[in-house]
C-alpha cells in the first residue's frame, strides 16, 4: 500500500482533532476529484510499519485530546489488506477513538463484497458515494456533492441498511 499524505492533526476531516491517512489507488475516477494524483495506487510513499506505529503514537498522545482516525484518499476500500492491520491495532490499543472513513463505493457495494465487508465493522461514519460533480455542493459538511451520504456504521450494521449519521 502507498499512501499519498498523513496528516497528524486534522480538524478537517471529522469531528474532532484527528490523525487523517490519505491511501493512494483509486478506481472509481470521478470527475472533479479533488485529489486526482492519489489515483495512482503507486503515488506517494510506501506505508511502513514506521508509521503505523506513527499513527498510534499519534492517536495516544497524551497532551491533546485526539478522536480518532480518518482514512481518506483515493479510495480506502481498494486497500483493504494494507489498512486491516492498522484498524485492528486502533481498535485495540487506542481507546475511545473512532473511524470515519471517506469511499466512492455506497454502502450496499461495500456490503456485497467479501473483501470490502471485512472492513467495514471497523469504522463507526462512512461518508459513501462518488463525487458527481452536477451535484457538487459547497455548503455541504463534510462531503462533495449531495449524492454522498454520512452514515453511521454501527447502527447501519444493527439494522442491516444504511442509516445516516446523526451526529
Ligand atoms: S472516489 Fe474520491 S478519490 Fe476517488 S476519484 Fe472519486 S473523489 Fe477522487
């Protein structure tokens, strides 16, 4: 896995101050994609175990009060095997930080596959959909255009469809 950025105090991306990791690869392509470089799984730098260490420090640091992590791209869910590892470690030695992720896949693609679905219990908001430049929106919190939704995971996966984010 490459990843293009990591930023280790973003108040952008999420609600909270947050470790934000943005992984290189795309398929998805949309027009108007902010970060377009980022779609070439092999732009940026190799993710190491250096930084995944990083990240937890990162999450765990005792002088500021992180919520969690963010993982945005390219496209999170065609990384799968790189990030499994890291969310597990989060979810064990980072108490009380959550996930948000950011996917060009809706939340019934992410569900219909075996690899992606492997995932997705690990993140608590998932803001979902392509950017469709027609329905960009700048006004809109935390996402592009209005197709994309901010779900909530948690619930979603209790209730077995997509149930937004209620902040
Ligand atoms: S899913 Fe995101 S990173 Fe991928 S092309 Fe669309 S806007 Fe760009």
């Amino acid at each position: 896995m490459h990843v293009a950025d990591y930023k280790k105090f973003d108040l952008l991306n999420g609600i909270g101050m947050r470790c934000s990791l943005f992984v290189s690869g795309c398929p998805h392509h949309c027009k108007g994609c902010f970060n377009a470089p980022a779609w070439n799984y092999n732009y940026g730098s190799v993710y190491t175990k250096e930084l995944e260490d990083q990240i937890i420090q990162d999450l765990n640091a005792p002088d500021i009060r992180m919520s969690g992590l963010s993982l945005l791209g390219g496209e999170p869910f065609a990384n799968v095997e790189g990030l499994l590892p890291l969310l597990d470690r989060v979810k064990r030695e980072c108490k009380d930080k959550d996930v948000w992720c950011w996917t060009g896949y809706t939340f019934d693609e992410i569900m219909a596959c075996e690899t992606k679905r492997s995932m997705i219990g690990y993140i608590d908001v998932l803001i979902d959909g392509k950017f469709v430049l027609e329905e960009r929106d700048l006004t809109l919190r935390f996402r592009g255009s209005r197709n994309q939704r901010i779900l909530d995971v948690q619930k979603s996966l209790a209730v077995g469809e997509a149930m937004v984010w209620e902040g």
